[in-house]
C-alpha cells in the first residue's frame, strides 16, 4: 500500500499544492479539513488523508507537521445549496456538541491573539480526565492553533 502511495505521491498532479523550496528541502503545504487531517485514526474512527500525507514523508526519510487551526467562535460559510451563495452562521466552538472537547484550550488561550498549543508535548503523558476526542486530537496533530474570531474572509 505504502508504494502505491509512494507512486501517486512521486507522478499525479497537484494543482492544489503549494510547493516551496527553503535552503534545498521541499515542502508541501497542502490545505485539509481539520477531520481530515488526522495523522493515524480521526474522531470519526477513519485513516484519512492525513495518514496519507504523513507515510511518504516518513518513507522518505522526512517530517510532516500537521497544524489543527479553529476559530473559538465567530462566522463561519456554509454550503447554501447548488448554485446558491454560502450561508453564513455564527458559530462558538466549545458550544457545538462536535467540539466540546476543546473548552480547555479555548479557556486557556491568549486573551489577544493567536494561540499556538504543541501536542507533540503532551503525548506520552499519563493526564487523568482528558477527552477521548482530545487525546485523539494529541496524536493526530502536532500543532493545535485557536484564532479568538474568525470570519469567512480569514
């Protein structure tokens, strides 16, 4: 499996790609939904597209970085419809059943900007009361940024 991605990841076309080069070393950025995104198993107890960006990195003797960006609250853009404009909803995260999970990095973000969290330093450890959902999160992300207001322009 992992040489058929190999073989996708090496030929297929990416116009959805944004590839750069910094000092000899190529890097992807490549756009998912945070569900998506998961590295290994999602809260949706699927192998998504993550998992799928990560193995030809690690196969490749490389690193990938996958970032969990959500707003705490503000508007967000919904399907409206075949050929019909996007709705627009306002949202608060620790609100939406889906998201409870993420009251404790909402409570503790900055009060005036972005907050970055690094997963990568609370994996392995033994912490009492913690979400399913949110350990899940830990191992599925590296890096977990929370924006206090989002807009559909942002």
């Amino acid at each position: 499996m992992i040489a058929r991605k190999m073989t996708w990841w090496n030929t297929a076309r990416k116009p959805h790609i944004v590839v750069i080069f910094i000092v000899g070393v190529l890097i992807r950025k490549i756009k998912l939904g945070d569900w998506h995104s998961y590295k290994g198993v999602n809260p949706l107890h699927q192998l998504d597209l993550g998992g799928y960006i990560a193995e030809p990195a690690d196969v490749n003797g490389a690193k990938s970085l996958h970032s969990c960006v959500l707003g705490a609250k503000g508007v967000h853009s919904l399907y409206g419809g075949y050929r019909r404009p996007p709705k627009l909803q306002p949202f608060v995260m620790d609100q939406d059943p889906s998201y409870r999970w993420l009251k404790p990095a909402i409570d503790n973000q900055v009060p005036s900007g972005w907050t970055v969290y690094d997963l990568r330093r609370l994996r392995f450890r033994k912490m009492a009361d913690v979400d399913p959902d949110f350990t899940c999160l830990i191992y599925g992300h590296d890096l977990l940024i929370i924006i206090p207001e989002l807009t559909p322009q942002t």
